[in-house]
C-alpha cells in the first residue's frame, strides 16, 4: 500500500484489540519518528502498553477503548511547533495505515503521565491512539469542494491535491482549511482561527502534498 492508497483506506479508529504492535511495525514507526524529531526539532515519541492515557472518563465518553498504545505528539515550542506535529503526524498515520495499523489523532481526551518525556521548553499538543482496530472506521462526510478552493481552470495537480486534503482527518471534522492557487505555481494554504487551527492546517498540507506532487508547485 503506498501513502496515496493509505489516504483513501484511513479512518479515524476508537476502538483496538488488545494485539501489540509487532517487533517489524513497531522498528518501522520509531523509524520514521527518529526521521521526523530531526527534521522538525520534535520530540515525538511511541508508547506502548499504557493502559491510562486513554482510558479516563473523558475517553470513555468518546468511546476509546482498548487502545493502550499511542504516539506522543512532544515538541520544541516555536511559532510552526502546532503545523509541524500535524504534518510529521499524519506522515506517521499514513505510514502506520500501509503497516496494517489503524489510528486515531486525539486532541484532548488523554491524560498525561510519566510514560512520556516532556523537556524543558517543550510542549505535549496531541496523541494518536495507533494498534489493531476493532473495524476500519468509516468515510467522514465533507464540505463540497468549492469551500475550500477555488478551482475553476485550475491545473489537474492542484484538484488532486485538494481531494486529498479533504480526506484528511481534522478535529471535530472541521475541514477549515483554504488552498489559494497563486502565480508561478505557488499555493497558500491557510486555517480559520480555532483550537487545533494549526495541526489541521499542517494535516491537510501533507494531504495536499501527497496529491499535488510536490514537484508541481511551492508553497507561498
Ligand atoms: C487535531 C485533531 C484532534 C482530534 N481529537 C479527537 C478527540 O479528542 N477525540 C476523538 O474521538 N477524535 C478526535 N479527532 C478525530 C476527528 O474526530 C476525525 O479525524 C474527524 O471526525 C474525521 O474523521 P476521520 O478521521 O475518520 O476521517 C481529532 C482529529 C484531529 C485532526
């Protein structure tokens, strides 16, 4: 399965079987998540068999259950710190789909413990419960197209980069994110002020990458 197929197959999960992470998918993920702390400045971090982050009443009222492994979404405070979690997340939850692996992001329903380093100046933003699902999770619904671009006489790239991005999870499937089609192939992407803005926005730009092709074009 490539990261393009992994879009149309993904999910949101909330409930997992109690199935660890095998040895191969768990190498993989801290892989990539080594990759993505170095490029980024993150401190992201996978936490397996914690059976109390996501298991309070909050959770419960969410209808989480059984999801006892989770990638801790740590990072170095700077004004990017929020897009940047999304974008290197959603490259994990894109690669954690091809593995065989469903996920969830979890903005504000886990409790924070002693399973996780947090350093000076860091911040902890988000978890993504990931494991063996219970099911597939189902198709979100979605604003039409025209909301979030103009698209008319655009290039093919540019609506395949959209379509991506509308495939994209968001908090509370919000979807508030604007794609503008600028001269010499340059795109601005842009988030509606909200709680979570900033992790939607750098969600739907690696969304949007992977549709677009990033040879196609720059961003603004
Ligand atoms: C930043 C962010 C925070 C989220 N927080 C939660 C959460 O706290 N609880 C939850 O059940 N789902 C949460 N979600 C999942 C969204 O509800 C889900 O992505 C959205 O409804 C679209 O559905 P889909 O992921 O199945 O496509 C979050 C998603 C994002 C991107």
């Amino acid at each position: 399965m490539t990261l393009q197929e992994a879009i149309l197959a993904r999910h949101s999960v909330r409930q997992y079987s109690g199935r660890p992470l095998s040895e191969n998918q768990a190498n993989v993920l801290r892989q990539q998540i080594a990759q993505s702390n170095a490029a980024k400045n993150l401190h992201i971090q996978l936490v397996q068999r914690d059976t109390k982050a996501l298991s309070g009443i909050l959770a419960k009222f969410l209808r989480f259950n059984g999801a006892t492994n989770y990638i801790a979404m740590v990072g170095h405070q700077s004004p990017l710190l929020h897009e940047n979690i999304g974008y290197e997340g959603e490259r994990i939850v894109l690669l954690a789909q091809t593995l065989g692996l469903n996920t969830c992001w979890v903005g504000g329903s886990f409790s924070r413990n002693r399973n996780v380093q947090i350093d000076r100046d860091e911040m902890y933003i988000a978890v993504i419960a990931i494991g063996h699902g219970l099911n597939q999770g189902r198709q979100h619904s979605s604003k039409p197209i025209e909301t979030f671009a103009d698209i008319k006489g655009a290039p093919d790239w540019f609506r395949r980069g959209v379509e991506c991005a509308m495939l994209a999870p968001s908090a509370m499937n919000r979807q508030d994110f604007h794609f503008a089609l600028l001269p010499n192939n340059t795109v601005k992407a842009t988030a509606r002020p909200a709680p979570f803005a900033g992790l939607d926005l750098g969600i739907a730009k690696f969304h949007f990458e992977l549709g677009a092709g990033t040879d196609n074009f720059r961003w603004a």
